[in-house]
C-alpha cells in the first residue's frame, strides 16, 4: 500500500499480525517508514498530516532518526497505536435524583471505537496534552455528539477526518463503528470493545470486509476547527445526558414509559478512568510503564 499524502516521498509499507487475535480481522495492523528524511521531506509530512493537530507537540527534526508515519501523528495516537486495552471492573457512580439515593455500583470498562476517537480529538490540539480518559458511554448520545461537532463531506477524506458507520432501524440510527482518517485509503481504529481488538491503522478494504458497506452506512465528516472538546465526564457523564444500565447491559437514554416491570430500577451512570501521563521517550509519545498489565510489562521482549 502507498500513502497518498507521500507519493513524493519513499516509504515502506508494514504488515503486523497479532497471533493472539481471536479472530482473522482483529490480526492485521499497517505501519510505514520513512527512514531518514531531509528537512524538506520532513516540513512536508509535517504539513500533509499535521495540520489538523497541535504541530509543536511533534519532535523537532531529527536528520538521523529513521522516521515512521506515526511520528506525525498525535501523542495519544503514538502512544495507543498497536496496543490492546484489558476490560476491568470499575466502581460508577450513579447519578441519581438525589444524594440520599446515590449508591456506588461496579461494571465493567472496555475501550472502544467511540470513546478512543472522541479522546483523539480532545487532545490532538492541546500543548503538552493531558492523560487520556478511558470511558464507557452509550452509541447515541456520541453520535448525535459526533454529529453536532462536525460537517458532513464527500467520501474523499482528509487526514483528520473521521468516518461514521452506523446501520437503520425503522426512524432510529444506530451507531456501529467509527475511525479516524489519516491517509485516502487509511485509518486508525480502536478495531471494537473489549479485550481483543486492537488500536491499529488499517486500510479501507479491511474496514470494508468488517462492515459490509452493502448492509451498513459510511458517512464521511470533518470536525469543526475552532470545536472545543471538552473532558467526557463533562459531556457524557452529567444528568443532562446519561445512559441507563440494568445489570450489565446499556439501553438509549432515559427509561421509556413502558419499561418491563420485571427489570430493576434504573440506574444512571458514567463509568471511566483516567491512564497515567504520557511519556516522552527521545521524541516519541509512549504510554508509561503504569498503564501496563504488571505481567504484560514484565514479559515485555
């Protein structure tokens, strides 16, 4: 594969596989390298694929650093590309009608696609951006987000575009999928929920053999450069906009008049955490050692 904001510029194209993928779509990962770069190959990637974040994080030129795409990308992408996130119980905290009927409860937090791409945007302009968020919140209130904050555009997308996949039921739009593009025919992904799937860049013919454009809608869009992104917890985690959970299973925004009887009361919550800081190792962002599984860090080649 060639990168089409590089034509000019040689590179190489890598395939990864993830031999504890579970399943065949989950194992391939993209990555490309430059190698060392003049000045002026380096000002023009930095144009091509920096102008829809904050360009001073980026490293300053280095003529002897063997140079890969992601080096161009924001700390955050740097530091989750090719890594997988373990699901973990986390105590919510409900946001019921009063403090007297608070109570705390447990469930699980698992990154996904949505939560990973409202982070990119959240940091992707700021100086020296601050720990990432981990956060679980339900597909509508983040597509409606994702809508209001965003203009729709051909299916030609730009580096910093990102690109909604969501399927209809009757007069409701279900959120499936989202990514960010980084190159015409590329994206970066949290590839879904849960244990196995990995943060990862990958090509348009691979996201189109997940989500068969023939049953689902790719819908094309382009944040707004002046938009404000503000902390989940503010957005997604007020009373203003919370989500349901009756035991382990989330439903779309506040109990209908004809909940079944049989099903607990309803709590409202918004389940996240925070990562450690980032780590600037010789120019490059990388997640500290804490945000490792002790045992995974451990057995690190």
């Amino acid at each position: 594969m060639r990168l089409a904001g590089a034509e000019e510029i040689p590179h190489t194209c890598h395939l990864y596989r993830d031999a504890n993928a579970k399943l065949p779509v989950w194992e391939a990962a993209l990555g490309f390298e430059f190698g060392r770069l003049t000045y002026r190959q380096w000002q023009r990637l930095v144009t091509t694929y920096g102008t829809w974040h904050n360009r001073r994080n980026l490293a300053h030129y280095d003529r002897d650093r063997n140079y890969t795409l992601m080096d161009f990308m924001p700390p955050i992408m740097q530091a989750w590309n090719r890594h997988r996130f373990h699901e973990q119980e986390v105590t919510a905290s409900p946001m019921s009608a009063g403090p007297s009927q608070r109570r705390s409860t447990t469930t699980k937090l698992a990154a996904n696609c949505w939560g990973t791409l409202y982070e990119i945007l959240r940091l992707a302009k700021q100086d020296n951006p601050p720990a990432p968020t981990l956060f679980v919140t339900d597909s509508h209130p983040m597509l409606h987000t994702l809508w209001q904050r965003s203009m729709k555009i051909q299916a030609n997308p730009q580096t910093g575009d990102i690109v909604l996949v969501y399927h209809q039921h009757g007069n409701h739009t279900y959120l499936d999928h989202v990514a960010l593009a980084v190159d015409q025919q590329l994206y970066f992904e949290k590839a879904g929920a849960g244990d196995d799937v990995p943060y990862r860049l990958i090509d348009h013919q691979t996201l189109e053999q997940i989500w068969n454009p023939d049953i689902y809608t790719f819908e094309y869009r382009r944040p707004y450069s002046q938009q404000q992104w503000q902390p989940p917890e503010q957005v997604f985690g007020q009373e203003g906009n919370p989500y349901m959970v009756y035991g382990h299973s989330s439903t779309q925004p506040r109990a209908s008049k004809d909940s079944s009887p049989n099903l607990p009361a309803p709590m409202t919550y918004f389940a996240m955490k925070q990562l450690p800081a980032f780590v600037n190792v010789k120019g490059r962002f990388r997640l500290s050692p804490e945000a490792y599984d002790p045992k995974v860090w451990r057995d690190r080649p």
